[in-house]
C-alpha cells in the first residue's frame, strides 16, 4: 500500500530525412521591387514550425532582417515540388534548398548592389538590417529597397533564385542489408522519474530531464515547443494510448476521447531540456530535426523508471494500470530497486 | 527556456549569426490567436455537397452484391460512386516512387479486407442526408476467415489477406519476405558471450488523433481544373497519387494546404481527395469529404503495431558481443507505408551502439485490420522501446549503472554500423553526460571524460566480409547461460522482508525458419 | 425540412438565421454566420475544440443546438479582438509560444476567457481545471497554462 517512486533512462539516435534519401524539396525565393522577399514552397506547416524556420533561414543567407521575409506555401501552382512534412525532413532539406535559393537571390542582389555604388561585388557585406555597405566604410550604403528598384526598374535584374536539395537514392544490399539511411542523426538521452501507485497499478509522472543534440537550434523556441510537446505525446504512448486495447484483438477500439486516452494538462510534469548542438556538415547551418526524436526516448524511461520504482518489467505498450497490477502481483508484491 | 550548451562541439560551429538561433515569434502566431490561420474546412464554397462512404462491417469478406436502388432515391441524394466509377481503383502510395505493387482500392469492389473498408461513397446535400443515404444501401457479405496476429499470418496455411502478396508479407528485393541485415558472425558472439538474454516487446498501433481530422474539398475551377483544399502532409504526394486514380494529367490539379491541424504522419495517405476529386467531377459542383472522428478513430490508418523480439550476447565486461532482432510490422490490410518503414526500421538497427555482430529479419505482415501508416518516429519507436528496454535489462544482468552500460557500448566517430557505414557526427556519449548530470544521476569519473570523437577501449568493428549462412558453434558445457530470472540485488535500506523469488519469464518461441520465396517485385531502380 | 428562425447576439452584435431542427450551435456559426473560429474537432463533445460562450459560460458548441440559443449572447475567439489590441490572453498566448498548429487554439481562448470573466487571479490548478475540457495534441500544455496565468498578471484587462 504505497506510492513507490523509481528513475529510469533511455539514450537513442534519430536519422534525419526519408529513410535511404531520395526526397527532394525545391524553393524559390524572389524579391518584389521594394526589397521584400517571398520564399514559395509546397511544404506543410503541420505545427512544427515550417513556415518560420525557413522565414529564419532565408533571413539569414540573404542578410536581411527577418521581418523582411515571407513564407508562402503551399500552393500547387505557384510552389515548386516537395516531398512532404515527414520524417524530420522538413529543416533539413526543405531548409537546405531555400538557403540554395536564397544565395542565388542574394548573389544578384549584390550585383545590383555593386553596379549601383560603383565598387567589387566582393568588397560589399550586409548588415542584416537592410542596408548593403562596403566593409569597412559603413557610410557607402544603399538600403535592400532601392537595390531592388535600381535592379527592377534600372538594371533589367531579378533577384530571386532557386534551390532544390537532393541526397542521392541509396540502393540496399538484399543479403546483407548495405545501405546509407540518413547523412545526419540526431541524439537523446531522457532520465524520467516516475510515481507508482503499488495498490492501483497508476504510474504517475514525477518529473524529466533530457539533453538533446539537434544540429543547431535554428530558433530555441520553437525547438523547445517540439521538444515539450513532444515529450508530452511519449507518455500519451507509454501510459494511455491504444485503439486496440486487447490488441491482436480488434475488438472494443475506441471511438472518441473519452475511450481514446491522453494525458491532460493535470497529468503532466517539469520537463527539464538542454540543447546540445554538433553541427551536421549538410545541415542549413548545421541543423537535424527534432520533430520525431523528441517522442520517443520517453516510453522506455518510463518503463526502467517504474522498474527502479517496484521491479517489475513491462514490456508491453501501453503500461496501463492493470498491466502494472497484474505484474506487481504475479511478482509477489512490489520490489523497489536501488535508487538511481 | 530550455537551455543551451553551447560550450560542447564549440569548435565546430559559427555562432556567428543574425536571425539564426533567435527566438523568433512564429510567422504564423497572430494568425493562431486571431483564429484567423485558414484550414482546410475554412473555405466556404457555393453549392457544397457531402461525402461520405459506406464501411465494411466485416474484417474479411467477399462482396457478392450491392444494391443501391433505395439508397439513389434517397432525399438529398446528387451522386453514388462505386469502383467501377474510380478511373484507376487499384493504387499503393509508394508506387510514386517505384516501390511496392498496387494492391488496394479506393473503393473496395469484389471483396473487403478490413472493418472499416470503403465501398461505396454517396455524395448528397448535407451530411445528414448522406448518412440517411448510407443506411439504405444494402451489400451482400460472405464472410471469410480472419487473421489478426502477425505470427499466425505468417504460418502456412493462413487465409490470404493480400491477393498482391499472397504469403501476407512484402516481398523485398524480388525474394526474401523480409528485410535482412547480417554484418559479422552472431553465432560466434553469442558463443562468446557470458551471459544471454533474450526477449519480447510489443507496441500497440497508436491513433494519430490530431485535433483537426483528415479532409478536403475538391471543386470544379476555371478552365476545366479542380481546386483541392486538402489537410495533407504532403502536398504533391497527394496531388500526384490523385492524378494516378483519376487518370488525369497532373496539371488539372490545383492543390492547396499548407496550414493543417497537426498531422504526425496521419494525413500522408491520401484518403479524401481522390473521392472529393472524383466527386466533383461527376457533380459538377464542390464537394467536401471530412473524416469524423469515430471514423477516423476506429478505421483510418494508425501507427502500426510492432513486435519485436531481440537476442542479446553481452560479456561480464558489459560490451554487448552480438544482437540479433525479429521484427515484425503488422501492416493491416494493405501496404501504404510500412514496407519503407521496415527498411527504415533495419537501417536504425542496433540502435546508437558499437555491437560487431548484428543479425535481423524485418517483416512487414499483413493482416485484416484497419492498414497501418507513417507516424512520429515511424520505424523507430518501437524498437527504440524495445531497445532501450532490453539495454536496461543488460545492465542490471551484468551489474552495471544504466547510463555507464550505455557509455561501454556507445558508438562513436569512425565505428562502424551494422548497415556498413561508418559513424559521423555521432554525440550519444555527450547527451547521456549532460542527462546524467542535469538529474544528478551519478556517473564515475572516466564515464564523464569519454567523449564521441576520440577512441575508447574495446573491439571497434569494422566492415566483415560477408557472411552468408551462420556458423554454428558447439558450445562448451561451462558457459554461463542466464535467462532474465535473476532476482534483484537488494536495496542498500531494505524496506520491507524479501518476498519470494518471482517464477521464471516464459521463454519466446524460437523464431521458425523459413526458406526464400521467389516474387516479381518493383524494388529495382526508382524512376526519376 | 422546414428552418426555423433564429435571433442571438453574435460577438455583440445582433444575427438572425434560419437553422434546420438538428443544426448544431457549431454549423450554424461556421456555415451560416460565416464564424470559422470554433472548430470541429470530433462532433462528440470530447474535445473542446468548439468551445465558445452562451451567456459567459463556455459550452461545447458541436453537441448545442443551434435552436437553444435563441436571445442569448454568444462569445468566440473571432470576438476577442475588438480593435488595433489583442485581448490579454491573445497577446499571452504569443509571448509564451503557446501555439503549434493552432486548431485548439480558439477553444481554449474562450475556455481561459470564461476562467477569466469569472475569476480574474486563476491558480494554477484553476486553470488547469478550466482547460481541461480543451484537448492539445501539440504543446503538451505547459506553454498554455502558462500563458493563461501570464494573462492574469497583465495590470490593464478590458472589462
């Protein structure tokens, strides 16, 4: 008759993209004559964030502010080819291609830029608050807006450009299973303390504390926003969710959120998150994706932690009270492990 | 806030950036607040009629008749479709990219083989009118026999799901049923293993459940196109899918989305558009097809589920010396997806670890149940539970802290993996010290000063030549077998007398052999 | 099918309608009013995604009948903003990223509204009680609870 509390960990890695490649995104990027650019894509905004990372992406490549910038998507007549949103694709390739699109919209912006101050295109930098100046001689400026009207109106330029990002299909070996699955992963390792409740079988969420390493947070708080919410949907797996719950037996599956369970903002906990970032070398400055990677390493914390809490191992999902019970029974009674 | 160390793998980067790594509000923020960010349902047509279609209330059944006559007259009744109405009423979803074999229908015509499978959609002028219309078609069902677990659709003898792979398994590579991955010798790693441990997981099929349902609406534009609103995750997989069934060119299409009410791989599949589409086409006017939420909950695509069972060899040390995996992916009924996600699931395999022997057969089954798809961490997440559970396992075999067991078998820089590509850009160890240190979960010394970019001790793989059949080895009678009975250490405080030993965990049935069956398959090179 | 009609106050302003017997409080504001702000999540009253006010009191507005609500006044999201400011709550659901795909998003605005309009300094148990009718399958509802309590620390709020 007790609430016995255990700490368990999982460590794991995620591959980055389509499994074996090939799966392509393209955008375009162009600017109107008053210096403010559009970014056209296919790619869905599920929640994730698509449309703001690579609001931020492009931003930073060309060398204007963000505000500056306008993502707009999707569109099957006016966006250029995407695979999808899946897969943790979606910084990666969809953020690779709109940087290529990018640079080539910024290439000829500092053309313009150069013929209309007169200099080298190479002794031109931007200041990412919409001016172009010479290095080191701030004062020899024009602002992004009367570039693109010289480059509209004057010059006969467009600057706008175009990217597609492809790593390349990879065959796989029948009998040995050869292959190249990802250019990039991203890394986990979660630490879940739990509270089980040895007399109903109820595991209740004490806290968590992960680190992450994602490539580079391209916007922390966004990041933070997958990582929270998706740590969130690893306890919906491992507690709660089945639509079968006699599973292989179809029977009795639910049929709205009263029989479909989920944990509610009562049920969750403190969640504890620290960003590590190794760049990938073919990541948009570096970045994966945390999309999916955040999920799962919390279903197995779970499962060691409510081992370390009354030592029983459940191997099923989702750990539902009456498994818990039924375990801690057939064992005789709960047997809290060494505290971790 | 979460935190951010930027101080590890600093040498590697520039952080040297403007509008990188600020916490930008979102693009589409105010839009959310406003509630003014446009869905797909968010259109309001002129004229817009309902879809909806009837499901089979059988898992498995021939269709011998249909008969609609008091369904067509009906109040509110404008079209019924059947497939034979669908141009192209055979598809799976990969086939866009040379994969698989076309093996399900948008509307199910002489059998059904799944609850829930569509056969007939009625499009009328409301949604109420369109169910009254559903109640009144009467089909004519001959039961068959059902097959629900993936290890029974494996055996001889068991009904056929899936004309198309008449076996109830993908066909990979033209012949195997199975996706293999063997890199060194198991056997000989078992053989030298101190101790082995071996297990079953199983992970439910999950329900995507985002907020908003699966959608769209489809109807006749200018110049002979159709504008689709759609809630798909994909929108040129779905445009280019419709453009198959319908058996149009692909530019008479007009997709729009990109703003969607979460989707976490369940709105890939498709499933509203082509009806939508081709009921548009037939009426002449708009036409929206919503998924409910008991329909969707009960008979559109969940994450699959998956059992899997793992083989583990591990010295007294704590390195593992071999592991070997069964992976079975219960499909459903059709393919959809998750012949790529077996093959994802190998690639992944044996998880972050340095292990010299890895040994898998992966599965994608088929079974009478709703068919399975994509969702968050598809491939992955189950047998990262399965994983992890059984790392967890292995630790308390050998005595070892969990997090030191994860750092001995960490993979690093330049280890190679069992699918035969050298690891790069690896940071396991680095996030289990920061995890360990953020829950003050304490680790030895030498464990915190590891590191994923030098060299550690112990065996580092490289690339075997290949092993075509597994060496048996006659072990020798001293060798130390242990079965996960073992009771636990005690407590440092006891709080309660021990209570009796547990009995022993029921040992998994060994896995059955089988041989390699000859099938035509697609899986050659990818068209471009 | 004979409609009926029907008047209410809409956001403040007076509507009338005609409403076919059955019609849901919910399809009569996004297909007759024209108010797409609350949204049809599930049509079973599980998820709260139709969320708006009768009379300051949030119900479920997909299993309401559109025929019940005659004379009353009617609240949703599409009325919180009623000029060139957000509404607290609004501009604290920004400031603490409480958002991902948005489609709960309304639901819960008139869920915290309704906390609000009745108790100005929530706990955090209180809003977690408020909200907890609304489901988020995104945020996991930690940026949520703590945009609502946010709110309620803002000095200036409009009657």
């Amino acid at each position: 008759m007790a609430k016995l509390r255990g700490r368990g960990m999982s460590s794991m890695n995620y591959p980055i993209g389509m499994n074996l490649g090939g799966d392509p995104s393209q955008a375009l990027v162009h600017s109107n004559p008053s210096g403010k650019f559009t970014v056209s894509l296919s790619s869905i905004d599920l929640g994730q964030g698509m449309k703001s990372v690579t609001r931020q992406i492009c931003a930073e490549t060309l060398g204007v502010p963000v505000e500056d910038v306008y993502v707009d998507t999707a569109d099957s007549d006016t966006g250029p080819h995407c695979m999808g949103s899946f897969a943790s694709r979606g910084t990666h390739r969809v953020g690779n291609a709109v940087m290529a699109a990018a640079r080539e919209a910024r290439g000829v912006m500092m053309e313009a830029a150069a013929e209309e101050l007169e200099v080298n295109v190479a002794d031109l930098e931007t200041d990412g608050r919409g001016n172009i100046h010479v290095k080191g001689a701030p004062h020899r400026s024009i602002s992004t807006k009367d570039v693109a009207i010289a480059a509209q109106f004057r010059q006969g330029r467009t600057i706008s450009g175009r990217g597609i990002f492809l790593v390349p299909l990879s065959d796989v070996d029948p009998e040995t299973g050869e292959m190249s699955p990802a250019t990039c992963y991203a890394h986990a390792c979660l630490v879940a303390e739990v509270e089980v409740d040895d007399e109903t079988g109820e595991v209740a969420m004490v806290r968590m504390d992960s680190a992450y390493e994602l490539g580079r947070a391209l916007n922390p708080r966004l990041v933070e926003q997958q990582l929270v919410g998706g740590a969130w949907m690893g306890i919906s797996h491992a507690l709660y969710e089945t639509p079968e719950p006699y599973y292989p037996d179809p029977s009795h599956g639910p049929r709205d959120f009263d029989e479909y369970l989920m944990p509610g903002p009562g049920d969750i906990c403190p969640h504890d998150i620290t960003v590590l970032e190794r760049p990938a070398p073919d990541g948009p400055f570096g970045a994966k994706g945390p999309g999916e990677m955040c999920a799962n390493p919390v279903m197995p914390a779970i499962a060691n932690a409510i081992f370390n809490a009354v030592g029983v191992r459940m191997d099923e999902l989702p750990i539902t009270p009456e498994k818990v019970l039924r375990a801690i029974k057939a064992q005789g009674g709960a047997r809290p492990q060494a505290r971790r | 806030m979460l935190e951010l160390r930027k101080d590890i793998f600093a040498d590697e980067r520039d952080d040297n950036l403007k509008e990188i790594g600020k916490p930008t509000q979102r693009q589409d923020m105010l839009g959310h607040v406003t509630a003014t960010s446009v869905y797909f349902n968010d259109h309001k047509l002129q004229g817009m009629l309902h879809l909806k279609v009837l499901r089979s209330p059988h898992s498995h059944a021939r269709i011998r008749r249909i008969d609609l006559s008091e369904a067509e007259r009906s109040p509110g009744v404008r079209r019924i479709i059947r497939g034979a109405d669908v141009p192209h009423n055979l598809n799976t979803l990969l086939s866009l990219i040379n994969f698989g074999k076309d093996d399900e229908p948008t509307l199910a015509v002489d059998k059904v083989r799944y609850k829930g499978e569509p056969i007939v959609a009625v499009v009328a002028d409301s949604q109420r009118e369109a169910f009254e219309a559903l109640a009144k078609i009467r089909v004519d069902y001959e039961p068959l026999p059902t097959v629900f677990d993936v290890e029974e659709a494996l055996k001889p003898g068991a009904p056929v799901i899936n004309e198309t792979y008449p076996k109830n398994t993908f066909t990979y590579h033209d012949i195997y049923d199975h996706q293999k991955i063997r890199f060194g010798d198991v056997e000989r790693g078992f053989a030298a293993a101190d101790h082995i441990l071996e297990q079953r997981y199983q992970m439910s099929p999950i329900e995507h459940a985002p907020t908003e349902t699966n959608g769209s609406i489809a109807a006749p534009d200018t110049n002979g196109r159709y504008v689709v609103y759609t809630s798909t995750q994909a929108l040129f997989f779905s445009l280019d899918t419709c453009a198959k069934i319908l058996d149009v060119p692909s530019n008479k299409l007009h997709f729009i989305g990109g703003t969607v009410g979460g989707g976490f791989g369940g709105k890939v599949d498709t499933v509203t558009e082509p009806l939508s589409i081709l009921g548009a086409m037939l009426t002449g006017r708009p036409v929206r097809y919503m998924i409910g939420r008991e329909e969707e909950m009960l008979y559109c695509a969940p994450r699959g589920a998956e059992r899997i069972f793992i083989k583990d060899g591990i010295a007294r040390d704590g390195r593992i010396l071999a592991r070997q995996f069964r992976c079975l992916f219960d499909s459903g009924a059709y393919t959809r997806l998750s012949s790529y996600a077996a093959v994802k699931c190998a690639a992944h395999l044996p998880g972050p670890y340095t292990i010299p022997n890895v040994y898998a057969e992966v599965y994608c089954i088929f079974t009478n149940r709703v068919p399975a798809t994509a969702m968050r961490g598809f491939g992955v997440t189950a047998v990262d539970f399965a994983i992890e559970c059984q790392m967890d396992k292995l630790a308390d075999l050998v005595g070892m802290d969990p997090m030191e067991f994860r750092l001995v078998n960490a993979y690093r820089d330049g280890d190679m993996k069992a699918h035969r590509r050298e690891a790069k850009n690896t940071a396991l160890i680095e996030c289990v010290q920061v995890a360990a240190e953020k829950a003050k979960w304490r680790i030895r010394d030498d464990f915190k000063r590891m590191s994923s970019l030098k060299e550690a001790g112990g065996q580092r793989p490289t690339a075997p030549p290949p092993v075509r059949e597994p060496i048996l080895v006659n072990r020798s009678a001293g060798q130390q077998r242990t079965v996960y009975d073992r009771p636990a250490p005690p407590p440092p405080e006891p709080i309660r007398p021990p209570p009796p030993a547990p009995p022993p965990l029921a040992q998994p049935a060994p896995a059955p052999s089988h041989g390699a069956i000859r099938f035509s398959s697609v899986f050659g090179g990818r068209r471009r | 099918m004979a409609k009926t009609p029907l008047q209410f106050r809409h956001n403040g302003r007076e509507v009338a309608i005609f409403v076919d017997g059955g019609m849901s409080l919910l399809s009569a504001l996004r297909d007759e009013i024209g108010d797409h702000s609350p949204k049809f999540g599930c049509g079973q009253g599980g998820c709260g995604a139709c969320t708006v006010l009768i009379d300051g009191e949030p119900v479920l507005s997909c299993i309401t009948l559109a025929e019940t609500v005659a004379g009353k006044s009617i609240e949703t999201a599409d009325g919180l903003k009623t000029g060139p400011e957000l509404h607290p709550l609004q501009a604290a659901f920004m400031d603490n990223f409480a958002a991902q795909c948005g489609y709960c998003t309304p639901g819960m605005l008139m869920a915290a509204k309704a906390l609000f309009d009745h108790n100005p300094d929530p706990s955090r148990v209180e809003v977690i009680e408020a909200i907890s009718g609304n489901i988020c399958r995104c945020t996991g509802y930690e940026s949520i609870i703590n945009a609502v309590l946010a709110a309620a620390r803002r000095t200036e709020r409009r009657a």
